[in-house]
C-alpha cells in the first residue's frame, strides 16, 4: 500500500509550486490521464500557477478528418462489417457517421477487442470484415498479434483500417510547434508497452522532465509532484510513477511483435498535420490485409470541420472551454468535433466534470 | 481508450486464458507476456495482456481502484 496519501502530495506540489516561483505548464498526452484529471477535479486542487494542459492523447480525437471520411466510404460498402472500438463510431464527418450509417443499415459493430473482430470474420465467412486499427502503442501490439493469428488461421476476409498513432514524435511536434510545456506527464500504459527509456532522447533534446504516470488520483498527483520536483531541481529526464506497471525497457516481446507486422510511416494528425515518422503502416508482407488497398479506397483531399478547434486543443494552445462553439453548439449530445465525441476527449471531459 | 486493468489468470490453453479482472471472468490472450502462470496477474488492454505484474502491485491498483468506485463497466475493460 501507498505510504501517502493525494492530501501529502497535494502539500507537497504546493510547497514545490511556491519554490518554483513561476508558471508552469504540464501537459498529459494520454486520454485517459485526460478523464482522470477531470473526474477527480484535480484542476481546482493545484495552486493556480501550475496549469493542466491537455495535449494530443486521445486516439480518436487525433484521427485526421480525411481518414474518418474513408472509414465512411468502406462504410457503405454492402459486403461490409466494420468492427471498432466504442468511441470512434459518433465521431463526426462531413455529412455523416458510422453511427448514423449504422442507422441507414451499415453493418457496423462496437468491440472489445480486435480478437472479437477476428471471430466475427470466422463466422461470417460471407461478408469482409474491417476492423478499424486505431490507437497508440498501447493497443497496436494486440493488433499486430491479431494479425498474425488470422494469417495462421489463413482467414481471409478479416482485413484492417489502420490509422495508429506513435505518441512520442507528437510530442516533439507539439514543442517544436512552439507550446510552452515545462513537463509532460507521459502516459502510464504506452510506458508499459514502451518503456520509460523511451522519452528519454526528447526530454534531454529539450531539457524537460517527463514522468510515467499511474491512473488514479493519487498516481496523478504523485507523478505531478515528481514532475515540480524535477523542474524545481533543473533535472531533465524520464522518470517512473507508476512503478507497478511500468519498466524502464517495457515490454520488448509487445514491441517485437509490433514492429514483425508493422513498420513507422509519416502520419496525418488532427490539428498536427502531417508528422515524419508518427505512425503505423503494415509491412508489405501483410499488405493483403490492408482495408485500404483491399477496398481500393481513393485519397481524399485534406477536410477540416468549419470552427471547430479541436486541433488547438489537441497542440495545447487552447483549453476546450476558450472555443467559442464549447457548450453551445457543441456539446457530447451534438459534437462537432471528436474532443467532444471520445468519453477520452479533452472537450468531453471538460464538459463532464468541470474544471 | 488505453485503460488497462489488472486481472488474475485462472485457466491458461496455449495462448488463450481466462482471467479474472474484479469477480468477471473474460476471456485474455497471452501473445504478448512470457512466462505467465495460472494465479499470476496481469495487466489488461483491449483483450490481451500487456503486462505481467507483482500481485503485490496488482492488488495495490485494485485497491486504488475500489477506492475510487469505479464501476466495472465496458469503458473501465476497454
């Protein structure tokens, strides 16, 4: 059991706060940190000279505009069951949804994990099954095990959509991008898969801290106050929290597995633009098991959503609640852009709970 | 959408295993740990273990979790 409790870490980030003497602005890059920041009211804990900022962390937020539309074209497609995780299924088109295709008969299902999908296409040997591979490095080594599964099992019409995204060159982007960060807290469970080593390049590359952090209020708190301390100290470098999960080398057997079906390509992110060496393609050995040039799906010219500033919330320049749309014309029940759609959203959360 | 939850391991066929992750038993695949036993807990995202953990700190999480309250829902396992 923890030894302290969120009240000690609390005095100690207020006494850390004072000797640092300045503003200071820590940025979670990770959507869940994002929901547990918010549901706890951390916000309103802190002393006001240490800001909260919430950076390109939610998966489905940072999927470029342009790829939701191809997911809308595969869609239509009548031979076509669609399998995705929860929250990417409300996230707004130009004219449309996956929920609202849904509601025009697209066969579109909400799954736990990518294996369901695969078991859906071994019963459903009649129809193409399109799993949409969206996530961080979290999720895309279960994805790539998948995918090998389904190769061995010599499953045919079991294909994906893949749109992962790779945490660590966005947060280089979003500093060279010019946000004032002095720390990030990093996100415990890519740090599981990755290990805290990692970020280490980039947080001596721009003399920070970043520290991997648990989930819970008190590990929140915690890695807040390894980060103050740090800061207040002048030490760069990345640092453990959430020790019991999270090891400096992370999982190599995940990352082999990754990196035996897929390989680092460039990648187009919400808000971001295009990042060198952000994402996940399949290695061209697996290529038949791309939706995309399974499906011959066409490229479709850059869209943004007209006022909707879900990308300067997503490069930290804005707090959701400075969007003149936030609470008016969108909200979880209208959203008009994904901040607001994902439970994981910086805007949904915002609107939640507060803060 | 990176939640991941602690579970323990009740029932193992080659890279298939049951779990337990707070009185639910689910279905979990072991691909990507080594060296997992029956009893052992690990660390659950999206329906597979991403990592093997000291039950020490997995009751530690799931202590932390009950005093939250946090409801065992779909959202909590995805």
């Amino acid at each position: 059991m923890k030894t302290r409790s969120p009240d000690e870490f609390l005095q100690t980030i207020h006494t850390l706060a004072v000797k640092i003497g300045r503003r200071v602005r820590l940025m979670e890059v990770c959507g869940t940190h994002t929901t547990a920041i918010a549901r706890a009211g951390l916000r309103s804990t802190l002393p006001e000279s240490i800001e909260l900022v919430s950076g390109p962390g939610c998966p489905v937020c940072v999927t470029a505009q342009r790829e939701i539309e191809r997911m809308l074209l595969l869609a239509r497609r009548s031979n076509v069951i669609i399998c995705t995780f929860g929250d990417m299924i409300r996230v707004p088109g130009v004219d449309s949804s996956l929920e609202q295709e849904r509601s025009r008969g697209a066969d579109i299902r909400v799954v736990y994990s990518p294996d369901d999908a695969m078991h859906i296409a071994e019963e459903k040997t009649e129809k193409e099954i399109v799993f949409l591979a969206v996530g961080f490095e979290t999720t895309a080594p279960g994805i790539a095990a998948t995918v090998l599964e389904a190769v061995e099992k010599k499953i045919k019409n079991f294909s994906l959509f893949v749109s992962h995204k790779l945490i660590t060159p966005a947060m280089e982007a979003v500093l060279h991008g010019g946000a004032s960060i002095d720390g990030f807290i990093t996100p415990g469970h890519v740090s599981v898969v990755l290990g805290s080593n990692e970020f280490t390049p980039l947080a001596e590359k721009f003399t920070i801290p970043c520290v991997a952090t648990g989930f819970e209020p008190s590990d929140v708190l915690e890695g807040i106050a390894m980060l103050l301390e740090a800061i207040a100290e002048k030490r760069c470098g990345s640092f453990i929290q959430y020790v019991r999960a999270v090891k400096p080398d992370g999982n190599p057997r995940a990352r082999e597995i990754l990196f035996r079906v897929y390989e680092i390509t460039d990648a187009e992110w919400r808000g971001l633009g295009i990042i060198p060496q952000s994402g996940l393609r399949l290695k061209k050995e697996f290529s038949s098991l791309d939706a995309i040039e399974r499906f011959s799906l066409p490229q479709i010219p850059p869209v943004e959503l007209s006022d909707c500033l879900c990308g300067d919330v997503l490069k930290g320049n804005i707090h959701p609640n400075e969007c003149p749309l936030f609470g008016q014309a969108c909200t979880p029940r209208t959203p008009v852009g994904p901040c607001m759609v994902s439970s994981e959203g910086a805007c949904a959360a915002r609107y939640k709970y507060g803060g | 959408m990176c939640l991941a939850i602690p579970a323990k391991v009740t029932e193992i066929v080659g890279v298939d295993a049951m779990v337990d992750i707070l009185g639910n038993v689910r279905p979990t695949k072991l691909s990507l740990v080594d060296d997992v036993s029956v009893g052992d807990y690990v660390l659950i995202h999206a329906g597979y273990a991403i990592q093997k953990l000291e039950a020490q700190d997995a009751l530690e999480t799931l202590a932390l979790f009950e005093e939250m309250g946090a409801a065992l829902n779909e959202d909590t396992l995805a």
